[in-house]
C-alpha cells in the first residue's frame, strides 16, 4: 500500500495520484477546495444562516462531499461552521436518529 507521504514525494510535491490517494483513504478534492467561512452569529443571523448555506451548498459540491457519507458530511460541516455555532448546535435537543 502507497501512503501519503511517498505518494506526494513520487509527485515531486504535486497532488498524489487518485490510486495513490484511493489506497491511503486520502481525499485530495478536499485540501484544494477552501471551505466557507465560519457561521457569523452576529447581527442578521437569518442573513447570515443563508449566506453559510448557500456556500456550504457550493462547498459540498466543489469538493465532491456531496458524495461522502452522512456521517462524513455531518463532521466536516461542525468541523466548518465555527466554534460558536458548534456551541450553539451542541445545546439543540435531537432524538438520536436526528444527530
């Protein structure tokens, strides 16, 4: 099995090939795809709520995330919108199916 490290220095420092990527479990479409930035929870937060959406929406598919699994989309997402909107999701009461 090729990992990361050989398969960027076999590249001269270039992105790894996608058999080189697909055999370490490495998705490269996403370190070349900048996220949104973090939820603003300040001012017109229904503004604001839209704006995030519409980029995250944008996101998912530039950086093919649409294509990952629920749970792989659910961490990248809290992992994006910010510390304060993560502390703001984590006191949101879900059933366990909804989390």
């Amino acid at each position: 099995m090729v990992d990361f490290v050989t398969a960027m220095s076999a590249s001269d420092g270039k992105q790894p090939s996608a058999a080189a990527a697909q055999a370490t479990n490495v998705a490269p479409f996403l370190s070349n795809t900048p996220p949104p930035p973090k939820l603003d929870l300040a001012g017109n937060t229904a503004k604001n709520w839209r704006r995030f959406r519409m980029m995250w929406q944008n996101y998912e598919i530039a950086s093919r995330c649409r294509e990952e699994s629920k749970e792989f989309r659910t961490a990248t997402l809290l992992t994006c919108i910010g510390q304060e909107a993560l502390e703001a999701y984590d006191g949101l009461a879900f059933d366990s199916a909804g989390r």
